[in-house]
C-alpha cells in the first residue's frame, strides 16, 4: 500500500541480502545508521538513496573459519552481524557486531 500509493522511498543500496539487525535515528543531523551482516550503512533522511556511505567490516578470516569447524553455517552463523549502534557522543557512535562468535567493537567517527 505505501508504495501504491507513493508514501514511502524503498532503500536500493542493498540487493546482496544482508540481514539487517539494527537501526539508530540521528534526528539531529538527518541520518539513519542500519546495522546488517558485515555492513554498517549511513543514510540520508531525506532521500535513502542519496549519498549512501557503506561501512565494510567482517568478522576475521581465522574467526570464520573456527566458526565453521564448530559446526555453524558460513552464512547464516560465521559474520559479522551488527546488533548494537549506541550513540557514544556528539562525534562517534559505539558498535558491536557478532564477529562470527567472537564479538568485537569499536567506535565510528560520523564526521
């Protein structure tokens, strides 16, 4: 119905399936930060599609593969799926992502 009926713009950015886990609204600033397997996306309120900044980070290649000789499937169980987006302060925001089993965080300049 919303898109019948015009009421919404769907997110292209992402045809590779990438299971998204999180969301943090930056009301401030305009922006929507996306957590998914082994990507965390930067959008644009106003247009999702516009200057789609796309952060890349997998889990360790030594992490997957423990992963995979403990028995879980490589693309359902062995990535980095993003669950925590916390904003930190004016500048950075606290992320957490699986690590395929070995969690792992870090910090994100918005800039």
């Amino acid at each position: 119905d919303l898109l019948l009926s015009n009421s919404c713009i769907p997110f292209l950015g992402s045809t590779e399936g990438l299971d998204f886990r999180t969301l943090l609204l930056d009301e401030e600033r305009g922006r929507l930060l996306i957590g998914a397997k082994d990507h965390i996306f930067l959008l644009n309120l106003i247009d999702v599609n516009k200057n789609v900044k796309k952060i890349y980070w997998p889990a360790a290649k030594e992490k997957v593969e423990l992963c995979k000789l403990a028995g879980k499937d490589a693309n359902t169980e062995c990535a980095n799926f993003i669950r925590v987006l916390q904003p930190y302060n004016r500048t950075h925001v606290y992320v957490c992502g699986t690590g395929a089993f070995h969690p792992l965080c870090g910090y994100i300049e918005l800039g």
